[in-house]
C-alpha cells in the first residue's frame, strides 16, 4: 500500500461526526490496519493469510468509497424466478440446473431438487453448487455421489469452496479415484495455504501443469504468482496461465499479462482470462486486443462478473458489431444489477435458453470465482 495512500481522506475540521467523517475515520483505521499487517510481515516473514487479510482490507476500503454492497439476497432472488419461469417455459432442466451456479438459497436448493425429480442430469446440479458451502450443499454433494454421480463433476463443483469441510471432501474423491486435474480445477478462487499445498502435492503426484495454472483463477496472492511463474519456467502452457488470470486484476497480474502477450500468449485466451476484472486497465486492454485482432466472442466472453457502466456497454457495441448472442450471455454470469436485468429482457427476452444461460459462464472454473453469492460458509 503507497505511503501516499491517506490522501485521500482529507483531514475535516473538528465538531459534530458528518457520514464522511465517519466513513474518513473507518478508512484511515482500514489503512492503519493494512500497513501494522505490513509491519509485521516484514518482521515476522510473510504468509498467505496476511495477504488474504490485507486483500479484505483493501476491498473494504474500496466499498467504502463505491458505495453500498451488493444485495446478494435480492439478486439470487431474482435469479431463482427468472430460472423457475424458464423452465415453465420449456426450457432444458439441464441449462436451468446450471443457470443456479453459486445460488445457495433455501428456494434454490428445492429448485435442485425438483430438477432432480423431472431427470436433470446429477453431474449438473453438482456442477451448480460452486462457491456454495453450506451444511445443505454439503449433503446433497454427498447425497449424489451416493446416487452415482461422476466424482470428478462433483469434485469440479467445490470451486470457490476452501471450508474445512471441502478440503476433506477433495481428499476423499482424490481417494475414490477423482482425476488429479479436475481436483486442481476445483481450487479455482480458493487461496488458502491449505488449497496452496494441495496445489503443490497435485504437481508432485502428476496433475498436468496447464490444469494446475487454470485452476489458479480467481487467486492472486504473492504465493499464487509465484507458482504461476514456476509453472511457466517448468514449460506451462502461456495460455492457460492467460485463462487462469481471471478474476485477479492486480499490477502485477496486469503486467502478467502483457508479457505474455508479448511471449505469444493467444489474444483471444487472453481476453478470456480477462473475466471477473473490470478496472480500467482491463477495460483498455479489452479494446486494445479488439484492434489487434483478437474475437469479438472472446471479448464478449471476458467481460463475465463485469457490470460497469463500461463493460455493459462494449457488450452492446459487440452485439451491434456482429458477437454471437450465446457469448454475450455468458457474459452477463454474475451480472445481475438493474442495467444487466434489463439488457437480459431487451436481448433475450424470445429465448428463454439463452435467459437462463446468461446466469452461467459455462465454465465451471469461471462460475467458482464469478458467481459467488456469498454462501461459502
């Protein structure tokens, strides 16, 4: 964090506490807080959990100054009866099972269980439950397995999950003969030293490097940097590094990224990679990577997680300049503010498939990091 970082909470004449004065004085505590953590790893040694907590930190502060949080109650909400009207609506149970990614509520599970009961497919709903950790979820993981379904899509659908409880979980799958490379999916936007180690034991046992760096998404630590660049020295594919930068807009990811472009780095992996980030930065190398011939569906795709203003509309700019609707759905996993809803009625509102697709990337690796409602528990 630069020193020069509390300039930007003015110092306010004494006498009664305004909202900016008290929004002031939460900030500088927020700031103290990051630079005693700072302190103390530089003495102490540096770890993983005082990243973490200095990352929490800075979004805090961030949401401070943005405004109010979102209102993940009313989105799931709103998500759930826009899919419950879907499949009234003839649509696939398939796509309406995975419409639900990241949806943890008491309507959303009993929706996966009439999904269940009408022959939607199990690897499916198991697929929905990423970023959900509650003791519900948990069950109905474990009840199916117990009904035949394929460890590796339930082990995919713990992405976003890093519970106590999902770890073990990991660990007996990996047991029963879950394939190396989907557990190391599943560690998608889960960076605790518990999932950095598992990491570490996965390469050691044969897990494929390309999977391992995919599987990064959503983490962006000093740790997980660093073993992105370990992979790539140990012949990681460029790619797949570029895929598995989603979610993690940093300087240094930023930076990540441009030297792999200048490496070789597919430009259209790259745009992918660019999902769950929208900074300006990100929003300018959008574009740059449009001029340089990357696919505008590629583009499109990236833009998932994003809301802005900006981002919403480059969506309809690339509509407009020919992008396939199905990837501008995708897009719009994650997205679920006012704008979003609205664009969804405007552009899809004849087809109900692509409606509830729009809640979805796709990619279960994507969903873990992208539609995160807070239900990880």
């Amino acid at each position: 964090m630069p020193e020069s970082f509390e300039q930007h909470f003015p110092k306010q004449p004494e006498g009664p506490k305004s909202p900016e004065k008290i929004k002031e004085e939460e900030g500088l505590a927020l700031v103290r807080e990051i630079k005693e953590i700072q302190k103390r790893m530089e003495k102490e040694g540096k770890t993983i959990e005082g990243y973490q907590r200095i990352t929490k930190l800075a979004q805090e502060i961030k949401k401070l100054y943005e405004g109010k949080e979102r209102d993940f109650e009313a989105e799931v909400k709103t998500i759930v009866a826009n899919l419950e009207k879907a499949l009234k609506e003839g649509v696939d149970k398939n796509y309406v099972a995975r419409g639900l990614a990241g949806v943890g509520t008491k309507e959303a599970m009993e929706l996966r269980e009439r999904l269940l009961k009408e022959g939607a497919n199990k690897d499916y709903v198991a697929w929905s439950l990423v970023g959900v950790g509650t003791k519900e979820a948990m069950e109905l993981r474990e009840r199916l397995l117990e009904e035949g379904a394929d460890k590796n899509y339930v082990a995919q659908g713990l992405a976003g999950v890093g519970t106590k409880e999902a770890m073990a979980l990991r660990e007996r799958l990996l047991e029963e003969g879950a394939g190396k490379n989907y557990v190391a999916w599943s560690l998608a936007g889960v960076g605790t030293k518990e999932a950095m180690e598992l990491r570490e034991r996965l390469l050691k046992e044969g897990a494929n490097k390309n999977d391992v760096a995919y599987g990064l998404a959503g983490v962006g630590t000093k740790e997980a940097m660093e073993l992105r660049e370990r992979l790539l020295e140990e012949g990681a594919d460029k790619n797949y590094v570029a895929l598995g930068l989603a979610g993690v807009g940093t300087k240094e990811a930023m930076e990540l990224r441009e030297r792999l472009l200048k490496e070789g780095a597919n430009k259209n992996d790259v745009a992918y990679g660019l999902a769950g980030v929208g900074t300006k930065e990100a929003m300018e190398l959008r574009e740059r990577l449009l001029k340089e011939g990357a696919g505008k569906n590629y583009v499109a795709y990236g833009l998932a997680g994003v809301g802005t203003k900006e981002a919403m509309d480059l969506r309809e700019r690339l509509l407009k300049e020919g992008a396939d609707k199905d990837y501008v759905a995708l897009s719009l996993a994650g997205v679920n503010t006012k704008e979003a809803e609205e664009f969804r009625r405007k552009h899809f509102a004849d087809n109900p498939t692509l409606f509830a697709t729009s809640y979805s990337t796709g990619w279960i690796v994507y969903n873990g990091i992208i539609c995160r409602y807070g239900y990880e528990e």
